[in-house]
C-alpha cells in the first residue's frame, strides 16, 4: 500500500468512525487513539 493510499483509508476510517457520533464521543476517541498510537510508539522504542 502506498503512502497516498493509507492516507485516504485513514480518512475514510476517521470518518466512518466518526459518523453519527456527538463532539464529546469524538474529542473521546480522537484522545484515547492519540494515547495508544504514543504508547505503542514508546513499546517500539523501548523494545528496540
């Protein structure tokens, strides 16, 4: 997959995701996918 092309599937899942859901449910999830994309960065890090 190319790099153009996982950005728009990240995209598309940002939005699918996001559908139907109220400001505070996506402020919540944007934080908590935030914090895991850290934590495994810090695992990959450590673990290297």
């Amino acid at each position: 997959m190319g790099s153009c092309e996982f950005v728009t599937l990240i995209s598309t899942l940002a939005c699918t995701i996001a559908k139907n859901k109220s400001q505070k449910e996506i402020e919540l999830l944007a934080v908590f996918f935030t914090q895991l994309g850290d934590t495994l960065a810090t695992i990959s890090v450590i673990d290297s």
